[in-house]
C-alpha cells in the first residue's frame, strides 16, 4: 500500500466537491472512472463517503495497480471495481473496454500537469465519449489562467516538471475550456481550492 502525504491532506476537500456536485443524484447507483488513480487512497475514502457511487480505478503503472488493490483488500471496499490499466493519451475505445455512454463521473487528480498535452487531449476526447449525457468530468490540479502563471510557488513547480519532462507542465484553463467544448461538454464551474489548486467541473451537453 503506497502512502501519498498529499492525497491524505487533499481527499476531504475533494470529497466535499464530489458531495457538492452528486448531490441531486444521489438518489441512484452512479459509476465513476478515476484515471490515474496512483495510489488508491482517493478512490477508497470516496467509497467510503459515497455509497451510491461504484468506483473503476484506473492507471498506466503496475506498482500503482498493485497499491490500489492492497486499499481495496484492506477495507473490504465494496463498491471499489478491480484497478485496470489505462493510458488517458490512446483512444477511448483502448480505455480498457469501458463502454461508451457508461459513466456519470470521469474524474482526474492531478494528472494533467503531470502528463503531456497528448494525455490532456486523450482524457477530454474520452471522456466526451464515455460520459451519459449531463455527466461530469472533473479535473484537480494547478493551471495556468490566459497564459498566466501565478503565483511565483506555481510557477516554479511548473519549471520544475518541465525540467522533469519537457511536455510537463501547468495546463492552461482556457486551453481545457476549449477541448472541452470542442468533446461536447463544457465547463459549468471552477472550484478554488487549498494553495492555489482549483477542481473544474466540465459537463456533457
């Protein structure tokens, strides 16, 4: 079971969020898509919290698979689905044969500063695909706001993941704004968040 200090501070905030936005559906069984799921700890504490959602966790590493399935193990998760791989960049009808029009939730932790622009127009293009009409997709991360960095602690995190890997970086809100639209979803809301993340709420028309 791998440990992310990050994801223990962050999960009831992003919980609160998924409350917040579910709650006029809460009424009925939901199905949710995590894509890079890392870890596992998000997506056991949001079964946890949300009974009427069933979890399919998803991610490209092995060792992050292996992590998920030990959270699930560990807290009998019921509604936790088996992780499978899934890389967001390929086409949606690689995404481990999840059908088309099958979700309410596609949702996305911190993935897209850390991946290229290939990976963000992936997530959009699949998620356009397997979300059921008015369903969400939800983004959390660090963005840049018009081609703007700020502040100074964001901007050097973004040098700091193009130093990693060139196609890293900060992705840019009107940029997601766009292939959102451009995918049949558009954005409703942005929520600010602790030290400067933001959670974007996108949905499908």
């Amino acid at each position: 079971m791998l440990l992310s200090p990050q994801a223990e501070r962050n999960w009831e905030d992003l919980c609160s969020v998924l409350e917040d936005v579910l709650e006029d559906q809460s009424h009925r069984q939901l199905f949710a898509l995590e894509l890079g799921s890392g870890t596992g700890q998000h997506v056991i504490r949001f079964a946890q919290k949300l009974p009427y959602v069933t979890w399919q966790p998803s991610d490209i590493k092995e060792e992050s698979r292996e992590s998920i399935k030990a959270y699930i193990s560990a807290t009998h998760a019921k509604t936790v689905l088996q992780p499978v791989h899934l890389d967001a960049s390929e086409p949606w009808e690689k995404w481990a044969g999840i059908p088309r029009n099958s979700c309410d939730v596609v949702i996305a932790i911190n993935l897209l500063q850390y991946s290229s622009f290939k990976t963000a127009q992936g997530v959009f293009s699949g998620a356009g695909q397997m979300l059921r009409q008015n369903g969400l997709l939800i983004t959390y991360g660090v963005y840049a706001i018009n081609g703007t960095i700020t502040p100074s602690c964001n901007e050097l995190l973004d040098a700091e993941l193009r130093k990693i890997n060139p196609d890293w970086g900060l992705p840019d809100i009107d940029v997601l704004r766009q292939l959102a639209y451009g995918n049949g979803m558009r954005m409703e809301r942005i929520v600010e968040m602790e030290e400067y993340y933001k959670c974007l709420i996108f949905r499908k028309f």
